[in-house]
C-alpha cells in the first residue's frame, strides 16, 4: 500500500493551474517518514521550522516554562518567513 495514494490534492493547483505555499507539506512528511531528510527539505523548505513549532507546541502545551509564548512568536515568524521565502523563490 503506497502512502502517496492517500494524500489530498492541492484545490490551488487542481482548479487555478499553480501551486499554493502549502504545496509540497504532505510529499515532504513522507520523504521525513521515509528517512530522506535533505531530499524533504528541497521538496518544502519550511518542514522543519513547522515541525519544531509542533514539538514545541506540544511540550509547552504541559509544561508551561518562562517565555514560552516568545518561544512561539519566533517559531511562527521563523515558519512563516521560510514559506514566503520558499514560495517566492520557487515562482522565480
């Protein structure tokens, strides 16, 4: 059973024709499960900011510790720029 056969399309791509900031998360989750890091992170650059703001997430979730939501604030800016830089630079 290939787990490729499961994922969701991207609406973006399906009905417009170009591919959205999100495009490539779920090929990029695979490859991480599959062992292939660095081809991930040229599959979506932003995987690993996502997925330490996650495991962050999650642990600050049960123990709340010093400024944690600052912790958070730079995870997500740090995500969030790494999208709109990858994005851009693949439109180019």
């Amino acid at each position: 059973m290939a787990l490729e056969n499961y994922m969701l399309p991207c609406i973006s791509k399906t009905l417009f024709g170009f591919e959205c900031m999100g495009c490539g998360f779920q090929r990029s989750l695979l490859l991480i499960w599959n062992g292939h890091f660095l081809q991930a992170f040229y599959m979506y650059a932003a995987i690993y900011p996502l997925l330490i703001l996650v495991v962050y997430l999650l642990i600050t979730r049960f123990y709340k510790f010093s400024n944690y939501k600052k912790g958070i604030n730079w995870l997500s800016i740090l995500s969030i720029t790494t999208i709109i830089l990858s994005y851009t630079i693949k439109q180019l």
